[in-house]
C-alpha cells in the first residue's frame, strides 16, 4: 500500500509571562472572586524570566535541541537543573513576548491590535531582524498613543497588554454586543492564529518548502472562532495559511479537545492517500486560558509558575516520497462511541486493536508517544505522571496478552516509554510532541516504528460523558513507493543474477 508520509514537523514555544497574568482562566477567575487573594499577590514573584525559560530541559527537548530520553538522566527537579539552552532549536523557535506582541499586529487583519509608539518602533525593527518575519514587520506600523490605549481599555473594555510592568498595548473588541467578538476573546484567537503562525513558518523555513505547494491546511487547537451566530464557525486554517502565503491552500478546522491533532492527522493521511491532496499541514497554536492553570499549586509549594510557555506545532503530510516515515493508514486505533471508558478498554482500543490487525506486538512498536504532560507541572497540582500512567498501562496490557513476562514491565516502560516534556496545553501534549524525534530516528535508521496516542474529554463540553482517543502508527519508510520498487530488495536480485551469471561462466570454461 503507497502510505502518505510526515515530510517535515516543527514546533513553537511563546514565552508569555504577562499573558498568564491577564488572559490565564485560573487568573482571571480568581480576579473575579477574590480579587484580593494571596494567590494574585505572590503570583508575580514565582513568574520565570525568559532565559529560565529557554534554558528549562523540557522545552529544549520541546524544540529539538534534546531528546526526551535524556530527562531521564537529569536530576530532578529540572527548573533547578537544566543546562543552558538556546532559544532556537531543530524543530523550531522559543519567542520572547514582545516578539509575540509584535506578531500579534502583524496577524491583525481587523485592526484591532493597538501598540504603543515607543514600542511598536522597538518590536517592528526586532522581527525586521527576525528571518521568518523581515518581510512582514512592517506590518507592525507607528503604533498608537499611549493614552489612546488607556482611553479603548477604560472606557471601551479593550485587553491590556502588558510586558514588565508597563503597557504596551492593547486588543479592541470586534463587536459593541457580541460577546464571541469581545476583546478577551480576539486577544485569546489571536494568539492561537500567531503562535500557529510562528509553527508553519518553521515548518515551511526548516524544510524548505515553498508555501505555494501546501494544498490544505487543518487547524487542531483548542478554541472557536466565530460570531454570534456560529460561534465556532472557523476558520483558523486559511487565517493561518493566509499569513505564511500559502495562496494554492484551503483549509478547515478540527475540534475534539485534547484529541484534535490526532484525528487531524489521520484525516491529513487519509486525504492524501486518496489522491485529493499532494501535501496537507496540521497545524495548532496556543491556549491562553491554559497559561497558568495549576498556578495555585505551584505557588502554594514554592515552585516557579512553569505554565508560563504557549505550545504551537506544524505537521506536513505529503505523498509517499520513498524516504520519509509512513503513517500506516491500516494501523489506526479509535475509542468507539459502544467502547467504555474503563482504562483497559481504551488501551487496548487505542493500542493492542489496531497493532493486532496488522499482525504487531506491543513490543514491536519502539516508543509510544502518549499524553506527554510535563511531570514537574501536573505531578504538584495532585494529577501525578501523566505519561508513566499511560506506559505501565500499556505494559500491563501486554502481560496480560502474553507479549511481556511480569518482570520485565518496568523495563518495557523504560525502554519503550520516555518522560513528558510538553507543556499543559490541552491539545498540544497529546501525542504529537515526539513526531519531530520520531521522524528524524527514522530517518537515520534509529528506530523503526512509533505509536502516537491522542486522547480527549469530551465530557468537558457537557454534551456528552463519553471520553475520545485516536491513534496511529507511524513506521520508517522502506523505499517502496506507488509504481516503483523497494531498491534494495531490487540491489539484491540483480546481485544475485549476476552470481548466477559468473558461476555459469566459470563451469563453461
């Protein structure tokens, strides 16, 4: 079967320290109740720089610049112990916030992003320098007065933007009654559009693919654009596309909370496999209401606040090109409506199903990417190692089927597991953080096949109690393509001919 192949993956880090403080949604519910608390008092004091935050190992690994199997090397605590990092990395970028501030504007197509001056002058001549936006930054323009901004948030219920204490800033509402059209909102689909932005301009740089080749964009994050009258209407996809020029692409968005990009992908996989598509990307930017979620509980134990990065990721699916890994289309796990949502059942909906119907172990599949949470920020707030749960269930299953003996279940886990690294962003730590490691294993005859496992909770939306997960595998490429041969299985026959040949001349004479 000629199986679509992962072209390229590239991931995106936006450090927003003052976001956090003003759009987070545990800030801004405890603004709301308890304006007063200790909580908003200390909060500020446990924020990290942005240094702390490129140097933090799990964002390295985040960008490429890591493997995750190197965590597990690491002394732990990692915020206290990671080596200096660089802010650019194999997969992608770490941006600071004014940066993204900056490109925020430059994705406004409604003006309704106000910059200060003195620092939409500092911004624009800082991305000018920047070689994915040179070309853009003039977008950025003169900016606006600072008391213009003051008067659009006091009188007009704009969003501050804020960056070390002063304002720079601020997001206008679209629409005097709408409420999906209110400043809070835009600010918060704005910095989905412009972190997903900053994703498939890596993406399209790092692989060196023209915009103009992209067929079909599908937009996998979290949030819904939209207006009173649809209000997830979309469409992020073509928003994003229109930015970083793919003018040849049309596009659509996917919504299935944290399972969104697994599903997104093998929608891409499918599209491509029948031909309708050459080359689709799957692409999702950040959640500003997940920054800072478990806040509480890192302040409350002294830790820094490590919610404090937008995660954003760009994935480019193409037509078998004989090199790039596959993703094996008769190898997709789902979480059927009839299925339960006992731990077992989904497992091995997810996991055993589909790897028996192609005839795979569990030990056949080198690593599986899981839900990949960071530990060190999900472990303080009481939801413990989201992934190691997720590895010795896995391993369980596979005592219970025989393909692992008991004793060996911890090293099953060790070798075929690896620690979390993503940051809390719902629908970014689901699976897809390893793709770019996966790719680039492959590729240099490392590794031969991955699981990536997405998982969602629909329950969360109150339409339904039913949970949601997809999965699907992904295996290096063994050089066959459509109408072609696998060339080294072709080396070997003409090889051997030619033995034949020698050894009958040899008896002749």
């Amino acid at each position: 079967m000629d199986y679509p192949v992962i072209k390229g993956a590239a991931y995106a880090l936006v450090h927003a320290p003052n976001l956090l403080l003003s759009q987070g949604s545990t800030q801004c519910l405890e603004r709301a109740k308890n304006p007063d608390s200790q909580y908003l008092k200390d909060l500020p004091g446990r924020l990290r720089c942005y240094q702390e935050a490129v140097n933090y190992a799990p964002n390295q690994v985040f960008i490429g610049n890591l493997h995750p199997d190197s965590l597990a090397d690491m002394a732990r605590p990692w915020y206290e112990n990671s080596p200096q990092g660089r802010a650019e990395g194999k997969f992608g970028e770490i941006m600071a916030e004014d940066y993204f501030y900056g490109l925020l504007k430059i994705c406004d197509s409604f003006d309704l992003v106000m910059l200060e001056q003195d620092f939409a002058r500092q911004v624009r001549e800082k991305l000018a320098g920047h070689p994915l936006f040179a070309a853009d930054a003039a977008a950025i323009g003169d900016g606006a007065e600072e008391a213009e901004i003051r008067k659009r948030i006091d009188e007009q219920g704009a969003e501050a933007l804020w960056l070390d204490g002063k304002l720079v800033g601020c997001v206008k509402r679209a629409h005097d009654w709408d409420v999906n059209l209110n400043a809070h909102v835009m600010l918060e689909n704005l910095s989905v559009k412009a972190s997903a932005v900053l994703a498939l301009k890596n993406l399209l740089a790092r692989h060196q693919v023209n915009p103009e080749a992209v067929d079909y964009i599908i937009e996998c994050s979290e949030e819904a654009c939209g207006d009173v009258n649809q209000r997830g209407g979309g469409n992020f996809a073509k928003a994003v596309g229109e930015v970083c020029r793919c003018v040849n692409a049309t596009g659509s968005d996917v919504r299935a909370f944290c399972a969104a990009p697994a599903h997104a992908l093998v929608q891409a996989a499918g599209l491509v496999q029948a031909g309708i598509y050459d080359n689709v990307v799957v692409v999702a930017g950040g959640a500003t209401a997940k920054l800072g979620m478990n806040g509480k509980d890192h302040v409350a134990k002294g830790l820094p606040v490590l919610e404090d990065m937008l995660g954003a990721f760009a994935v480019l699916v193409s037509k078998n090109d004989g090199v790039n890994p596959v993703i094996r289309t008769d190898c997709i796990g789902r979480h059927n409506i009839g299925r339960g949502s006992a731990p077992q059942a989904v497992i091995e909906a997810l996991v055993t199903d589909p790897l028996d119907k192609i005839g795979l172990k569990i030990t056949d599949v080198d690593k599986f990417s899981v839900e990949m949470q960071n530990p060190e920020i999900t472990m303080p707030a009481g939801a413990g190692d989201v992934p190691a749960a997720n590895y010795k269930m896995i391993g369980a299953l596979g005592v219970k089927r025989g393909d692992i003996e008991r004793q060996d279940l911890a090293a099953f886990v060790e070798k075929h597991g690896m620690p979390g690294f993503a940051p809390t962003q719902g629908h970014i730590p689901s699976g897809v953080p390893f793709i770019g490691h996966a790719r680039e294993m492959m590729l240099a005859g490392e590794m031969q096949r991955a699981m990536i496992v997405g998982k969602g909770s629909l329950f969360l939306a109150r339409m339904t109690n039913l949970f949601d997960g997809v999965s699907f595998l992904i295996e290096a490429n063994t050089g066959t393509v459509s109408g072609g041969h696998d060339m080294e299985a072709v080396k070997k026959v003409v090889a051997q001919a030619m033995r034949r040949v020698a050894e009958q001349l040899l008896e002749n004479q």
